[in-house]
C-alpha cells in the first residue's frame, strides 16, 4: 500500500481535488440529460444516465479509498472528521446527480411547454453553482499555503457568499415552477406530475449539496 505521504504528495488535498474531478465529470453530463430529455430522445436520456452512474460509482471508489487511507494519526491542516466531511459533501452532489438521471428514467414524460424555460433556466442555475463548488475546492491549496488566512481567504469566503446567493436564487425558482406544475395538476397524469415534482425537487437538492461544500470551506477558514 502507499504511504499517505505518496498519496496525497505535498499537500493532503490533493485527492480531493482529484476526487472533485471525478465528481464534476458527473455533473457535466446535466446539460446533454437535459438536451436528450427536451428532444424526447428517451434512449438518449438512458445513454447519458448510464454514464453518470458509471462515473458515480468511480467517484465512490475514489471516496472509499481516500477515507481508507487517511489514517487517525496524518497530520493536517484541518480537523480529520472536517477533511472527511467535505469529503462526503463533495460526494454528495454526485449521488445526486445519479438520483436525478434516475428520476428521468421513471418515465418518458413530455415537458409541458409553460415550464420548459423555466426547468432549463433552473438546470443552468445549478450548473453554474456547480462550477462555483468546484472552482472553491480547487482553491484549498492556495489556502493551505497561507493557513487559511490573508488576501486568498477573502476571495474564497466571496466565492462561498456567491454560491449561497445563487442558491437562494435557485430556490425562488424552484417555487416558481413548483406552481406552474401545481397548476396543471389536472392536467397531467400522476405519473407526470411525480416525476416533474421529482426533477425540481431533485435540482433544488444538487443546488444544496453544491452550497454546502461552500459551507465547510468557510468553516475551514473561520477556524
């Protein structure tokens, strides 16, 4: 087995950089679900869901691995049970992304016309405070070499002020179609209002799950 020290090389986030990696892979494949799914190209969704379970499971291997091989003992800048928890966090976004290419496959459903933009501009959303999530890890270096402090510190901690706004932003309109789809309840079939419901529910908790990888970041740097 490798020494820690060879795992995480000079700095022992090293891995969760990499991890972040695997993780954002998965998210990138939002975009082309989202496509598959407005073209009704429901073998296409499939393609694509298929995808992201694939790079899921490698970013669970990758998790298990990192935690396996971080002993009680290693020595870090941050407390262990944090490292370990945004460890988990990061983790999260792409067990959410797998729920969310799940959801699309419950059932070939039809956008209704009145929430295509709105579903779409809530997908981008999330996007965007994805990037954000893996933009602030990519930053633990740079914090690491200046203790968490100083001029570095202040652009982090205005990433993770950005990433809480845009996730509030995400909740006004998760509501907002939450109500389009309400109002044409008697409209759908249960079956399509479940999987609707389903799908902003779901981009509502991958914008959560982004925002919280903001949150230990900030608490790594509070101290």
């Amino acid at each position: 087995m490798r020494s820690i020290a060879g795992l995480f090389g000079r700095s022992p986030f090293k891995l969760l950089e990499q991890h972040m990696d695997k993780v954002r892979s998965a998210m990138n494949e939002v975009p082309s679900l989202f496509d598959a799914l407005y073209a009704e190209d429901y073998a296409k969704v499939k393609e694509v869901s298929n995808n992201i379970l694939k790079l899921e499971h490698e970013a669970d291997i990758l998790k298990n691995d990192i935690r396996s091989q971080t002993p009680n003992s290693l020595f870090m800048p941050v407390d262990r049970r944090d490292f370990l928890s945004l460890l988990s966090s990061q983790d999260d976004i792409a067990d959410t992304v797998e729920d969310l290419s799940i959801v699309l496959r419950f059932k070939n459903v039809v956008i209704p016309a009145p929430i295509k933009p709105m579903l779409m501009e809530l997908a981008n959303h999330v996007m965007d405070i994805g990037d954000l999530a893996y933009n602030i890890v990519q930053e633990l270096d740079n914090l690491m070499e200046v203790s968490f402090g100083g001029a570095e510190a202040d652009v982090v901690l205005k990433m993770v002020d950005t990433i809480s706004t845009r996730e509030w932003e995400a909740d006004k309109l998760q509501f907002k179609i939450t109500k389009e789809i309400y109002a044409m309840e008697d409209d759908l079939s249960k079956g399509d209002f479940f999987v609707l419901m389903e799908i902003v529910r779901t981009l509502g908790s991958l914008a959560d799950k982004c925002e919280k990888v903001g949150k230990i970041l900030r608490m790594f740097i509070s101290g």
